[in-house]
C-alpha cells in the first residue's frame, strides 16, 4: 500500500519538477496524523468520555484484582485447615479468571470504541484539511506516514489550530441549547 502512495508522490514529484518554468508552482504541505489524533481536542474529549463510559467497569475489575490479591496472602498463613484451604484455592482460581476474562472483554471493547471514535472523527478531520488547504492555496496535502516531509511543509498545527476553533464552537452550541 505504501509502494503505492509513494508511486504517487513520485509521479507529482515529477510532474510539479517537468513543469514549464512559466507555470505555477506546485505547493505542498504535510499532516502528521499521530499528531493530530493524539492532539485534537475532539480526540481528548472522546477519550474523556471513553474513561468514563468504562469507569465503573474498570474499577470493578481493579477491586477484584485486590481481592485477589488478599487471598492469595490468606494462603500464605498457616493458620486454616485444609478444607478451607482447598476452597480458598479454589475461589482465588475463579476468581483471578473471572478478573482475566473481564480484562480482556473491557480491552476488547475500550478498543473498538476507540476506533469508533477515530472513525466519527475522520470526516472533520479531513474537512479541516481541506479548509487549510483550500485557505492557504495547497496544491496537494500529504499525510503520515511519510518517509521523510521537511519540518517547512508541515502544517499539523494549522489543522489543530482549525479543530480547537471548530470545537469551541461545538461546545458554544451545545451551551446554547
């Protein structure tokens, strides 16, 4: 896939450089995507509301974790029979895979929602872009990953200036509302 994209950037490359010298120049710019879905404040709101749609579940786990935790200090005194000792194994067992299941089934979860979130945020991400582009007579905008774009092409924070304008105003409307 990136064999592709690379072809791309080579074949305009080389159209923009056989250009006649007479014609506009080809300008370019670059997004670091990591960046910007690292930094855009509609991706820290999401994970915010992620946190605390997973909160309860989360802490749940966590206080079983120290339940098991106790139990297995139980079993290091030598102070209970052997049948109590037997049925405190067995429920330190349960216990430590209903913990691990839970664990799994919430990273499972936590990431698809993730994904769903990054993938709301997509289309306003690029309609950023675009408007950058579009405001600042870009040609053509490249994203990550890239094997190498100039820090002078970067335009990462003009997208994040963008998206905090774009969700302060979201959050201006909801207030209103």
């Amino acid at each position: 896939m990136w064999y592709c994209a690379r072809t791309i950037c080579i074949l305009l490359l080389g159209l923009a450089l056989s250009a006649p010298a007479g014609a506009q120049q080809l300008r370019i710019g670059y997004v670091d995507m990591k960046a910007v879905l690292d930094n855009a404040p509609q991706v820290v709101a999401g994970r915010a509301k992620l946190d605390q749609e997973f909160r309860a579940r989360n802490d749940s786990i966590e206080m079983d974790e120290l339940r098991s935790e106790a139990l297995e200090k139980r079993l290091l005194q030598a102070d209970m029979t052997p049948e109590n000792r037997l049925q405190v194994e067995r429920d330190l067992r349960e216990l430590q895979r209903n913990v691990s299941r839970r664990k799994e089934d919430l990273r499972d979860e936590l990431s698809f929602r993730r994904t769903e979130e990054v993938q709301q945020l997509e289309g306003q991400i690029n309609i950023a872009v675009q408007e950058i582009a579009q405001r600042n007579g870009f040609d053509l905008i490249i994203s990550s990953p890239v094997v190498y774009a100039n820090p002078d092409l970067d335009i990462t924070d003009l997208i994040l200036e963008q998206l905090e304008v774009e969700f302060a105003a979201d959050q201006l409307e909801l207030g209103n509302r």
